[in-house]
C-alpha cells in the first residue's frame, strides 16, 4: 500500500515555497545563469537534507540532485529530475527555474510529461507507488501555465503561487478558514497514478477555487498585521 505522510511532506512544501520567495529576492537583483540554475539546485538539495535532519523527517529520503529514478515508466525510458525525495513508497519530484523573465510553456509540459510517464508506468505494472510533482520558479507563473499543471496534478510554487500547504500551516488560528483550505487541498494536490481515478478535472474551476482561497487568506493573514 502506499503510505501517506501529508503532515511531512505540507512541511516541506512549505520549506521550499519559502526557499523560493527568497530566492526570488535574490534574482530581482542579479542576472540569473545556467550555472546558477545548477546552483540553486545543489543548494536547496542541501537545505533539503538539513530540513529532515533538523526536524526529525527520518522517513523523507532526499536523493540527489538531477537523479535518474529509477522506476517503472509507461515509455520504458527513465526521466532525471533536478531535486527528489522519497517518503517510503511515495516519491515527489521537483523541476526548479530560477529566472526573472516567466517560465515558458513548454518548461511544464516537459516536466509533466515525465511525471505523467512514470504515474502511468506505476499503473500499468501496477506498482506500489506514487509521484506527485513540484514546479518551482522563482519568476512569477501565468494563470495559463498554473492552470495546466494543476489539470495535470503537477502544484506550481512560485512568489505568485504560494502552495495551499503554505496558506494551511500560516492559519493555524484561523479554523474555519482552515477547514476549508484542507477541503480545496484534496481537489488541488493529487499524485499519479491516482489521478486517473478522477473522472473529469476542470482547470479553471480548480484554478478559480485557489484564487478564492488564496483572498481568503490573504485577508485573514492582513487582518493579524
């Protein structure tokens, strides 16, 4: 079976949309290279592994960076990722841009196509597992891109996007808007291959409903100061 350890993984969600807002500080002020794209990715592998050792996340393995998994895809080929972490049978993948100009279109297509790639290999081969997705930019995303990904059960984490795993752990006080922020999770944060369970996704309801609650949020979160 697969075992789900959403308390961890909404913690280290939470961990790297706040690596990438301060990342995006930093690229506002400094033209952004490959060779700092790479950079980037060997840091936060590094922060990751802090993160687990420092708050006790013995189950979540980091694996490191640009690592080719190792796992059953539908096409028979094998996909490297930038950042992987692995909690028991559940594996998140992440693809990290670190730009100013948006990412393109194209940019998510590729790293959905691999994720999409290994959730139907998991299915076919009826492998006990699960691949869930992380697109992480230090630019701003357009709703247009968001609302793909999110169709395709990849959750964008930009300074424009901040994940529903965030917006939870920051409402800790506010239980009404907590409850339904937990609510509009299970719609938004799926994996694959469950996502195939899913008779029909509507993008832009699905995208709509995040903006609603992100104002939600963002209200309450103003209304503390």
């Amino acid at each position: 079976m697969v075992r789900r350890a959403e308390g961890m993984t909404d913690e280290l969600v939470t961990f790297l949309y706040e690596a990438i807002r301060k990342e995006s500080e930093k690229v506002r002020v400094q033209a952004s290279t490959t060779q700092e794209g790479f950079a980037l990715e060997d840091s936060l592998a590094v922060e990751i592994a802090e993160f687990c050792h420092d708050r006790k996340k013995g189950s979540i393995t980091p694996l490191p960076p640009r690592y080719e998994l190792d796992a059953p895809t539908f096409s028979g080929q094998k996909h490297q990722f930038d950042l992987t972490v692995q909690d028991g049978d559940n594996y998140i993948v992440m693809e990290c841009k670190r730009r100013k100009g948006i990412p393109t279109r194209d940019q998510i297509l590729t790293f959905t196509a691999k994720v999409v790639d290994y959730g139907l290999g998991f299915h076919v081969h009826r492998y006990e597992s699960s691949i869930r997705g992380l697109f992480l930019s230090t630019a701003d995303i357009p709703d247009g891109s968001v609302a793909y990904a999110l169709g395709m059960g990849i959750e964008p984490v930009s300074p424009n996007f901040p994940p529903i795993e965030y917006m939870i752990t920051t409402s800790a006080n506010e239980m009404t808007l907590r409850q339904r922020l937990l609510e509009a999770k299970g719609e938004i944060v799926v994996s694959w291959p469950a996502i195939i369970q899913k008779e029909r996704r509507d993008t832009q309801s699905i995208l709509q409903s995040y903006k609603n609650h992100y104002t939600l949020w963002k209200e309450a979160m103003n209304s503390h100061g």
